[in-house]
C-alpha cells in the first residue's frame, strides 16, 4: 500500500514501532548468552550468595546435612539504559517517512546487538575493577581466589601463556582440577576458545586441523571447542577459555524491564516547544561476575 502525507500522522508511531521490533526481534549475535546465565530482578538491586558453594550428594546415614548459601554473597545494582533519535516536525510534514523509518531500524539493530558488547565488555574487564568484583572479593580473573574456611588454598584463572597446542591443554587442565568450598575437584570441561580476530586463525588451527606437525600427529584440540572472535579484545594476543555448560556462567545476566520503544510526538511539550518529535528505547539491567572457575583469562607478558 503506498503511504501518501496525510496518512503518515496517525500511522507515524504504529508504524515506526513495528519497523523498530521488526529489526530488534531478529536473529542476532547471541554468542554473549553462551557466557551469560540470565537471572530476573524485581527491584533495583539482586543479592547473590549461591555462588561458590556446591552441596554434593551423600549417603543418607542418620539425618540430612543441610548447607546454607555462601557467606561471600555480593550484590548486582540494575542500571538504565536508552537511545533516542529527534525527529523535525519539518521532515514529518515534507514526507520523509522512509528516511525516518531507516533510523528507528537502525535504532532497533542497535539496541538488539547491545547486551552482547556490554556482556563482552564486562567480561574483557574482568582482571580490573570498573564492573565491580567476583563474589570471593577479588578481580574475576585473578590468581589470588579463596572458596572460604574450608578450602583456603589459593586458585587462579588468570594466566601468562600464549595461545599454542600446549598452553590450551594447560589451560584446559587448570579449569578440570579447580575446587569448590571444600575442596572437592570440580572436574569443569572448557569448551569455547574466546580470541581477538588477530588470533582467528590460529585458534582454528588448533580446534579444526586433524594433525599438529608434518608427521601427522593427532591433534587432541579438534572438535573440541567452539571458537568466539570478538573485536572487543584490546590485547591482541590474549585469549579465554570458557565452560558454557551447565546452570552456572562465568558472567550474570540481571534482567530488569526488557527494551521498550516509545514516542513523544504531536502536542508533546517538546514538541510544542521546539518542534521536534521524539522517538526512543529504554531497558533496565546489569552485568556481573558469576563463577570464576567457568572461565580462564590468559594474558602473555
């Protein structure tokens, strides 16, 4: 149906919604979920304290053993975020719809790809303080984790190695032997390698090649991990191995309000007063740091 002027007024917001949830509900760049467990938030802030503690079964002999949450809990504040575009009265009247139409689908991409740069973002910061700390205290990626009284004994997900055959399989043996609160091996299998686009190609090389040398020996690595290539890595020859199985994560997806789209269009003050039309997206939410034993950061010197 071709639009003429004087439908574009009552259709304005109607239509520039659904151009925007057209676009914002596609399919995407979702790798950021692999790494992110999603926890629902009704206030403006959640307290963990499950983390780190892992009750095992047991023989039930005289009477049950409970065990409570950890005493390291720690709390995620839920953050708001938008993006908004003004729109000239003008344009509306001149019957530039399409173009109007472009930038709220742009807006729509925008706001869809968001969650997975801010997940990855908090993430790559993970050995700093700007996204606050792991449940124990610490940096994410440390060398310095404690899991409480029982088990006091230093661990460490944050390493100097470059990415070679060798240095994955010492990665990857680190992950499999770290404990929980009382010092029971966890037996954590890492199966996504995270690299810069720098390290693309040899972190193909060492999943997919069926061979390590000339002489054709086996490659242990093969079809054992998904590879992620984020350009988001600043350190170009530091990598991360990840586990993405399992209820547990390496970060925390606290979702609050969902991304909505509104308007201020017509006799809004703005609109009024300095004839512009407002059309934006809103949502609510946070990342944290979940479990530090579901990922190792591995930074060369």
């Amino acid at each position: 149906m071709t639009i003429v002027k004087g439908d574009i007024l009552p259709f304005l917001e109607s239509g520039l919604k659904a151009a925007f949830y057209g676009v914002y509900d596609q399919p995407g760049d979702d790798d950021w979920k692999l790494i992110s467990m999603e926890m629902s938030s009704d206030g403006e802030d959640e307290k963990y304290a499950f983390l780190g503690s892992n009750p095992s079964m047991r023989e039930f002999k005289d009477e049950r053993v409970p065990a409570g949450l950890n005493s390291n809990s720690f709390t995620i504040a839920n953050k708001k975020f938008e993006s908004t575009i003004a729109v000239d009265r003008d344009a509306i009247s001149d019957d530039r719809y399409a173009q109007i139409v472009k930038k709220v689908r742009i807006m729509g991409e925008t706001a869809r790809k968001y969650y997975g740069e801010r997940a990855w973002e908090v993430f790559f910061e993970g050995d700093g303080h700007e996204y606050g700390y792991c449940y124990d205290g610490n940096e994410f990626f440390d060398t310095q984790h404690k899991e409480g009284k029982d088990y006091a004994t230093v661990q460490s997900n944050l390493l100097t190695l470059a990415l070679t055959a060798e240095n994955l399989s010492a990665a990857r043996l680190a992950m499999r032997n770290f404990r929980d609160d009382k010092g029971k091996k966890l037996n954590i299998v890492g199966d996504t390698l995270v690299v810069p686009p720098e390290l693309e190609e040899t972190a193909f090389k060492l999943t997919k090649s069926a061979t390590v040398d000339a002489s054709g020996n086996v490659n242990f690595h093969q079809g054992q991990y998904n590879v992620v290539v984020r350009p988001e890595i600043t350190d170009t020859d530091s990598w991360s191995l990840v586990s993405t199985k399992g209820e547990i994560r390496p970060l925390i997806f606290q979702n609050r309000e969902p991304t909505e789209f509104g308007s201020l269009e017509g006799n809004s003050e703005v609109g009024f007063l300095k004839d512009k039309w407002l059309y934006g997206v809103r949502n609510r939410f946070n990342f944290g740091y979940g479990d530090w034993r579901r990922a190792i950061m591995s930074v060369p010197g």
